[in-house]
C-alpha cells in the first residue's frame, strides 16, 4: 500500500509548540503532535512549503520559530515551492470563493497541496481552509481544471483515516 502524502498548512507547526492552555487549544495541540508521530513512523510522507516557512518567519517568540523550522528538519518534511500553476489555482479558489480574497496564503497552501498530486492537506485554520465551503469549492475547481480532488482535513481526521487504514488490514 502506497503512503499517503499530506501537507502540513502552517497552524500544524504553530500549534505543536503552542502556549495557549484551554482544553480546546490543548487537544488541538496533542493531535498535531499525533499527526506528527505518525509521520515519524512512516505512516504518512509529509509536505510543506515555502509559504510555510514564511510565515513562521512571522512567529514573534524566537525560540517557538526555531523549533517549527525544527519540525520540518526532524520528521524530513518535503519543503514544495509555488509556481506560476499554483498562482493561478489559487486566484481560482479566490475567484470561486472557496477561499476570501484577503487571504491569498490560504488559498496557496491548497493549490500546492493539489498541484503537488499531494492526497491531503492538514490543517487547524478553520476559518478559511478547513470548512465545508471551502472543501467543496475546491472539490469543484479542480474537478474543472483536470486535477483529482484532494481531502482537506484536521488531525483529527487524520487520526481516524489512519485508525480506520489499520482496522482493515
């Protein structure tokens, strides 16, 4: 059986080494931690990018930053880079809707995600990337431009998908 190829949308990173103390944001965080676990086993391949990685650059806490870059190091995370495809697939998520305009990074990590031939992005952002409305205008556009349709998912998901692969070997 081929392993899945995922990619790791920024908030994967962040919440690994997150602060916050509410139960929520604690969950949130264990599951990234599982998700990572899981690629440190070989179960998935994992993938990130260069918006990524920028991003990070934005992290305040020097020491939290250091030690997302140090994620992708430690568990070999593919670093992807955009292109002028992933540009154009991502003003079509924007175009669509399927991402809000005044968030292009967004609509990036997808298009790379599907550019890629990646089989699904992980991520914690739900207000603009793992939501119903975003996972089904996605679906569309990539249907419409000749790409496969990719799962956009949270680690707990993720965390049941690879649950639900080993009950059925």
């Amino acid at each position: 059986m081929e392993v899945p190829k995922i990619y790791l949308e920024t908030t994967m990173f962040s919440f690994y080494y997150g602060q916050e103390t509410t139960p929520e944001y604690r969950q949130y965080k264990a599951e990234a931690r599982a998700v990572f676990n899981l690629i440190k086993t070989g179960e998935f391949e994992a993938y990130t990018s260069i918006l990524a990685t920028d991003e990070m650059a934005g992290e305040p806490n020097q020491e939290k930053q250091r030690n997302m870059y140090a994620l992708i190091r430690d568990y070999s995370v593919k670093l992807l880079y955009e292109t002028d495809e992933v540009t154009r697939l991502a003003a079509l998520y924007i175009q669509e809707k399927a991402v809000p305009e005044s968030h292009p990074v967004d609509a990036a990590h997808i298009a790379i995600t599907t550019v890629n031939g990646l089989d699904f992005i992980v991520s914690l952002n739900f207000s603009h990337i793992t939501r119903i409305w975003t996972i089904e205008r996605v679906r569309q556009v990539n249907i419409r431009e000749g790409y496969k349709g990719i799962g956009i998912y949270k680690p707990v998901e993720v965390l049941d998908y690879e649950n639900d692969a080993r009950l059925h070997e």
